[in-house]
C-alpha cells in the first residue's frame, strides 16, 4: 500500500513539475518578441512543409487525371482538324466528318529488325479493323495490320515493307515515303520525287494527299541529307523524324469513314476497264 501512495506522489510531483515549466514557456513566449518570432517562424516553415508535402502528393495523384483529360482533348483537336472544322464551340455538321479519331496505347515496340510492329491495346471490339492509319501527337507511326478483339498489331513505318503517300510541305510534289536503310531508326526515305523540285535542308515532310489511309498534312519529319545522280530523274532524300520510335506511348487510330466507298469505287472502275 505504501508503495502505491509513494508512487502517485511521485507522478504527481512529476506533473506539476511539467504544469510549472509549461506555464513559464506561456510567460516567457508572450514576454519577449525574439522568443515569440523564433516560434512563429518555426511553426510557420513546419506548417508550410505539411502543405507543401500535402501539395505535392495530390499532384502526384492527380496526374493521371490530368493527363487522361489533355489526350482526350488532343483527340477532339484531332478530330476537328481532320474533318476541317473550325476551333469553334458551333456544332459539327455530321455530313463534314470523314475521319473518327480512336485513343489507345503501344503496348510493345520493335524498332531494331527489317519488319518491326507495335502492338496496341485496342482492337475489333473497339472498332479497329485492317489499314487503318496509326499516329502520336507528333507524328506517324504506321499501319493496322491485324487484328484481334482486344489487340493490334501495326506495321511500323521502320519496315521494309511500308509504302506511304507523303509529300513536301506547302506543295504537291508528293513520293513515296520507304525504309531502305534498315540500321538507322531515326531516319526515313522519301523516294520518287523529281529532280526539278527545289529542296533545302530542313524542309518539313507531311503525309500527302494521295491515301485513304491518313489525312493529308500529318508530319513526318524533317529532310536531313538528299542525293540526285546525274544519271537519275528522282531525289533520294533522308527524312529525320519527328518521332522517337524508341520511346511510344499514348497513340492515335484513324478510322477513314469514306474508305470503303472509296476503294469499291477503284475496284469497280478498274473491273470496267478490263
């Protein structure tokens, strides 16, 4: 028993000591500035760190968000800009629109074979089908060549079996855009185009006006070296692009809404001929 009552005399003692000190810390804070400041300015930088801390994890959270929300509207850009219609809040005349715009994501790359692929997580059930032309907010990267409900595969413009329609910005001189020099994934060529077009240095490539596949004007890259023998008619030019095909991520499928009229009507043309 007398240990017990020894024991709470003790804390008790322990306590009001703690009480004693907390009340002269009260009076010597509110009795001296320097004190009073020095605490302030403590709780203030330990209060900014919290929020700033605070601050920095939401934003970490919210990226993703963010991001969602800037290619969905890279999307709708796209989508006026393919269809000719105006950045303006008027409704879009359906009659106007001729390409649709689907996002997605490469999900694997090649880019050190002959014939490369990218894979893709959209496929049949979100409405992609073979042909369909396929870029990033820079420029092209390929065509859909097979399919499967979930998935796709693309013919990597780094293959030596893609032929595309591509032109020199602001003209119509338009060729065809190859990958003859297989070790280099940085650079294209532009071939067919005639040796009395003037060419410099830097002049932007876009895709032309000759394909069902992509809408004109998508850049490509930019002329890097080009070379026109004497005994030759065409420029073989150097395309550097715009594109880092090492590093893909979010990717645009586009869907050509008049392309199925378009080729039954070559396809019936050309059977009349024969």
């Amino acid at each position: 028993m007398q240990q017990i009552i020894n024991f709470l005399i003790r804390n008790k003692i322990f306590l009001l000591y703690l009480f004693l000190l907390f009340i002269s810390f009260i009076f010597t804070f509110q009795s001296h500035s320097y004190h009073q400041s020095k605490f302030l300015n403590s709780s203030n930088y330990i209060t900014g760190s919290i929020y700033t801390f605070s601050d920095n994890i939401t934003s970490y959270f919210g990226l993703r968000e963010e991001n969602t929300r800037l290619v969905e509207e890279n999307k709708r850009l796209r989508d006026r800009l393919f269809n000719n219609v105006l950045l303006s809040p008027s409704r879009i005349d359906s009659t106007s629109v001729n390409y649709e715009i689907i996002r997605g994501r490469a999900i694997n790359n090649s880019y050190a074979d002959q014939r490369n692929y990218i894979t893709i997580n959209k496929g049949e059930n979100d409405s992609i089908a073979q042909d369909m032309g396929v870029i990033t907010d820079k420029g092209i990267l390929g065509i859909v060549e097979n399919t499967s409900n979930n998935f796709s595969t693309v013919q990597s413009i780094l293959s030596d079996k893609s032929t595309i329609n591509a032109k020199i910005k602001n003209s119509n001189h338009f060729g065809s855009l190859v990958w003859e020099n297989t070790t280099d994934y940085n650079v294209v060529q532009l071939i067919d185009i005639p040796r009395l077009v003037p060419l410099t240095i830097g002049d932007t490539i876009v895709t032309g006006a000759m394909s069902s596949i992509f809408p004109e004007n998508i850049p490509i890259g930019t002329i890097k070296s080009f070379d026109l023998d004497n005994s030759k008619s065409f420029y073989f030019i150097n395309v550097e692009l715009f594109n880092d095909m090492t590093n893909i991520g979010t990717i645009y499928i586009i869907k050509n809404l008049n392309r199925k009229e378009v080729l039954e009507l070559e396809a019936e043309t050309e059977a009349n001929d024969q």
